[in-house]
C-alpha cells in the first residue's frame, strides 16, 4: 500500500482521506454487491438523459438561448424556449421555469395561492405535508397562509402501512374541495415514498370522486428517478425546486412548475402580477446554468441515486432501519437511516461535513431553522448554498432520530461521503470496532 508507485492503490487515497483498512474493506464489499443495481441505474439515466436532449432538440435550443435578459425581461427568447423545454419533458400544456422562485417551497406555494380561492379548501390526501408547508396552509399559524386568505385544509393520512386511506379520502372529499396536494417524496417523515404508478391510482381514484379537482404533485427530489413523472399519470400540475434534482447541480436559484395551461397561468399572474403574468421576469446570468444543469440532471440524479442505494446496503448491513431498504426500488433520491439517539444523526452529519469540497473543515451543529420546530443538524459543504442535490445530509433532533441524507453530484463523492459517515460513527463508538467481522 504505497503511494508512490506507477498506479497507486484506491485504499492508498482512502487511508489519505481518514479512512480505516476495515471501513474501506466493507465498503468495497457493500459496492460489489451493488453492480447489478448500478447499471439499472445507468439505463435509468440513459432513457432520461435522451428525453432531455430530444426536447432541447425539438424547441431548437441556440446559442442565443443561454443569454439572459436585464430589466422587465420582455421577450427573453432564452427562458421562453426553456418553458417549453421543461413542458416537453414533463409532457405537459405549459411551463414556468425562473430565477424568481425563490426555492421549493415558494414554487409549491405559488402553485396552491394562484390556483386557491377564498372559500375553497385544500385536500392533502397523503398525510402531513413537507415542514414548510404547514406555514404556507396554515396548520401552523403564519403570516399570509393560506388559511389567513380563507381557503380551509383537510388531511387524510396514510394507513399504518402506508397505503392511501381510499375511504377516508371518499369522506374527505367534498363540494368546496378544489386542489389535491400529493408529496412524491417522504421528505422528513418514515412513510415510503410514492411511486409515479401509486401516484397515478391515487389521483384516479380523486379523479373518480370529483373530476374537477386540481392534483399537485409536490415533485421534490422526484425529477429522473423513474422514466416517467408524475405529470404522465394524471397530475395536473408540478412544482419543484432548481437547487435539488432538475437543476442538475448547476442552477444558483430557481424553481419549476410544469401542468395544464390555466395552472401555469394562474402561477404566472400571481409571480409576477396580474396584466403581466409570464411577459416579465429577466433572467440576469442564470439561463446558461439552467440549461446546463438540466442536460446533466439524468446523470446527475443517477450518481444520488447509486450513493443513496450504498448508503442504504452499508448501514442495513450494520442492522440499522432504513427507508427506502437495500433492495427496494426508488422513487427519490432520499436515504432515511434510523440511529435512534441524537450522537448518531450528529456523527453521521460531520461525516457527510468532512467529506466536502467547500467547507469541508467545518463542524456542523443543530440548529434552530425557520419553518422546522425542532432543532436541525445540516451538513453540506455545497458549491451552490443549501443545494441539496450536493451531497448533503439533515436531521432534526427529535426521536427517533433519523438522518435524512441526499445528493452527491457524483457518485465517487456520494461513495466518500458515506464512508466518511461510517468513519466518524466508529470513532465516536456508535458502532462497535468488531463490524468488519459480522457477515453482511
Ligand atoms: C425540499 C422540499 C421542499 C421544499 O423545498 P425548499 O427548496 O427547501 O424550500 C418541499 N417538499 C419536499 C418534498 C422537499 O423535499
């Protein structure tokens, strides 16, 4: 194990970056386990990696298109085009796509107050909404919810197996009940992630009851996991956020909305303002990134993919909980691991810190966040601030203790990163020395 020969050895480097014989070694032995699954996963990002070019293709994407506009924005031929770049890939009437959403939330609240109405009610079929989202509705009070406009909630949660509750949702279901707001990922929460194929059920089965009411997909973390979206299933509209899987690592800001052509324009209208709508909205220095990033979203997606399914094998080797486990098939780009004791969501998270390109010598803590009741641990060490489809990891500091870890924009840095989180959690004692030895 030496580093000055002709072709010095992979471990050698491991052992440079911190970590031990024994955790590379299991590593290594958790990655052989994976080929197979790996080249689904390149299929995966083949197909999708050509749905995108083909739309870029189709809407004649130019030169000119990476160049942005300043001012009101009129006739910016660049964010133009990417609209309908974006609507041709979710297969979809219409697109908004613009540095002015802000981030995830904001598109999906954008989504609910453009297409809500005083005295219309907001059904959440899938139980408790993303953290962020109890502030837009209103199920904790805030300033400007939805709720404060007079556009009441209802939620029906899953079963305890995870199922829809189809006859809860049959007596939820009423005359003032004008959207359906459908979470594709867990996104802090143990339920499994819904799959495009129960999405589509689901929103059949609303459809069944009231054909007229709007299905949302909150896409986050959805975007190039399976071949198709939400959107070619029924979905009449989704949002997501440019800084997770579309933006492809590249985009500085910005968020999606992809549905039906009254949607898009109600979000439209309520973005920018009413009269103006799509026609305004400069696109400063961002488009070169947008496209940029959306061309290697598929591939980009594909290596937080591969980091998720290792990190969900190792740690499942060492008998903690996972959600999704080792074998299932994915549906976002989310690995939950269970550690049932704030040490371990800490340890893993300064793993993840100390496997960073940019801040990598920071020691991350938990925190007080805005829209999160509990406090969070956050580490990333991104090129892109709070980008989360870089490698990253999360956990509020609550039973049962889960971290919730994301990203790697390849998936050699995905692959360091968990190794570093294995390091850290044996230093620290978490795990016994002896786990090299116990069978996988
Ligand atoms: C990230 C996320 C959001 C919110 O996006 P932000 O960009 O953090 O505001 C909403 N829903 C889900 C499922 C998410 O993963």
């Amino acid at each position: 194990m030496s580093t000055n020969t002709e072709n010095p050895s992979i471990e050698a480097m491991y052992a440079s970056m911190g970590i031990s014989p024994e955790v590379f070694a299991y590593g290594e032995r958790v990655w052989n386990s994976l080929k197979e699954r790996f080249e689904e996963i390149d299929a995966l990002s083949e197909y999708n990696q050509m749905k995108v070019i083909n739309a870029m293709q189709k809407n004649r994407v130019s030169e000119a298109c990476l160049h942005g506009t300043t001012g009101y924005g009129y006739n910016d031929l660049g964010r133009e085009t990417l609209e309908k770049v974006y609507a041709d890939i979710f297969h979809t009437e219409d697109a908004l796509v613009r540095p002015q959403i802000t981030c995830g939330t904001h598109a999906l609240a954008l989504a609910l107050m453009s297409n809500l109405r005083p005295g219309d009610e907001l059904l959440s079929p899938v139980g408790k909404p993303y953290d962020t989202l109890e502030e837009v509705i209103g199920i904790r009070p805030s300033v400007g919810s939805l709720r404060e406009y007079g556009i009441s909630y209802r939620q029906v949660d899953l079963l305890p197996g995870g199922g829809f509750d189809y006859e809860g949702i049959r007596r939820a279901v009423n005359e003032k009940t004008k959207l359906a707001t459908i979470q594709r990922s867990k996104g802090y929460q143990t339920r499994p992630t819904l799959s495009v194929n129960e999405i589509g059920q689901l929103i059949s089965f609303i459809k069944s009851l009231k054909p007229d009411v709007i299905c949302m997909v909150d896409n986050c973390y959805g975007e190039f996991t399976e071949r198709r979206e939400p959107s070619d299933v029924g979905a009449d509209l989704v949002a997501g956020s440019l800084i997770k899987n579309p933006g492809g690592g590249l985009a500085p800001i910005g968020g999606y909305l992809a549905g039906k052509r009254e949607c898009i324009e109600n979000a439209a209208f309520r973005l920018t303002s009413p009269g103006l709508g799509r026609e305004v909205g400069a696109t400063l220095q961002a488009l070169g990134a947008f496209y940029q990033g959306l061309f290697l979203a598929p591939s980009v997606t594909a290596n937080a993919l591969k980091a998720a399914i290792f990190a969900a094998n190792l740690y499942e080797g060492l008998g903690f909980p996972v959600i999704p486990d080792g074998k299932e098939p994915r549906h976002d780009i989310i690995q939950a691991v269970t550690f049932g004791k704030p040490e371990g969501v800490v340890a893993f998270c300064e793993g993840i810190q100390q496997a960073a390109p940019v801040d990598g010598y920071v020691t991350p803590e938990p925190w007080d966040m805005p829209g999160y009741d509990a406090p969070v641990i956050m580490a990333a060490g991104a090129f892109v601030s709070g980008s989360s489809i870089e490698l990253s990891a999360d956990g509020p500091i609550k039973p049962p203790y889960v971290v919730y870890f994301q990203g790697g924009l390849t998936w050699q840095h995905g692959k360091l990163g968990i190794m570093k989180t294995l390091q850290k959690l044996v230093e620290k004692e978490i795990i016994l020395k002896d786990f090299g030895r116990r069978n996988l």
